[in-house]
C-alpha cells in the first residue's frame, strides 16, 4: 500500500543548508613578534602580561639566536583580543627591559575578510 500527498510533486524538494559549526564566527588571532636580549628574565615578563589578562596563547615559539650578544626572538598568538587590547599590549611589551623590537599582525578568518582585501 503506498501512501500519497494531496499536494501535487513540483520538482525537488529545497535543500536547506545549514552553516558548518567550523564556519561560525571565528575569533581573530592577535600576533606578536618579538625580538629581545637572550636574558633569562625576559620570557617571564613577556608571559606575564598575558597571564595578569587571564590569557592563554594558543601558540607560543621561541628562539635564541646568533653569536656571543645573542637575540631571543619570540612568537606568541593570542586568540579573541580586540585590535585596542592587542595594541596595548604590544605598547607594555615594548616597555619590558630588553625587548628591542615588537611588530604585531591580526589573522582574520576568510569569512570576516571582505572580498578582495588582503590581510596579513
């Protein structure tokens, strides 16, 4: 026995498609560069401004680099920081005793890009 619609068939049914979860609203990643004397208090105070934030990066690389004056570069990722935190931060690493440089990036998700825009 077959069961039937009243309502006549007018082609294939719509496919509602949905969002991937992974599509959602991704935070931004907040990125800090940081060149530095290889001294052993420095990656500690780097640390800490992030630690009194309740912030954890999701990546964190280091390296010491050169000769005798050896150079510590760090790399560290923060993810869901505001443009204003992240500066401000950069502004407080560039105060820490030792730290030479400081150079910051924001990785978007594709979604949050507009078309065409480059992004660093």
């Amino acid at each position: 026995m077959s069961v039937r619609s009243s309502e006549p068939h007018r082609g294939p049914r719509p496919v509602h498609r949905h969002p991937h979860p992974s599509a959602a609203a991704a935070p931004s990643i907040f990125c800090f560069s940081i060149q530095a004397q290889a001294e052993p208090g420095v990656m500690p105070r780097v640390l800490e401004l992030f630690a009194k934030r309740n912030l954890v990066p999701v990546r964190w690389h280091s390296d010491v680099l050169g000769g005798p004056g050896r150079d510590l570069a760090i790399d560290v990722q923060v993810e869901g920081l505001t443009t204003t935190l992240g500066d401000y931060i950069a502004r407080c690493l560039r105060q820490i005793p030792g730290v030479a440089t400081v150079l910051t990036a924001e990785k978007r998700p594709a979604a949050a890009r507009q078309p065409g825009a480059l992004s660093a």
